[in-house]
C-alpha cells in the first residue's frame, strides 16, 4: 500500500496535502535518480519504488533519506 500511494506521490500528487509535501520532497530528491535509473518504469503497482529501491546504491543520498523516512510512515 505504501508503495502504492509513493509511487502516486511521486509521479501524479495527489489533493492531500501531507502527500502534496511528500510529493514536493520526492520530486525535488529523487527526480533525477528516477530519470537516470527507472525512466523506463510503467509506473503503478509500486513498480518505481521498487525500480529505485533495486537501484538504492547508486541513488542520490537526498533520494535515500526521503525513500528510508517514507518507508517509516
């Protein structure tokens, strides 16, 4: 589920605003890291969290810090 409402954040947004500041982070941390690694990624299903999860070594650090808070909620 988690997965789910990060990988919306990250590419949609969404109406709520803890989600609109999640997506604010996410954009700002992690866009280029899904540009580079996951651009290719359908998103849905979680697959872009797990695209950059795979990826997690070569990710930005910004990227990681975001990802490891957002896994915590």
């Amino acid at each position: 589920m988690l997965r789910i409402v990060l990988t919306a954040a990250l590419l949609c947004g969404t109406s709520a605003v803890y989600a609109q500041e999640l997506t604010t982070a996410q954009r700002d941390a992690c866009m280029g890291d899904y540009q580079k690694f996951c651009k290719s990624v359908t998103p849905g299903g979680g697959r872009i969290i797990a695209c950059l999860a795979k990826e997690s070594d070569k990710l930005t650090p910004a990227c990681k810090k975001v990802l490891a808070e957002a896994e915590k909620k």
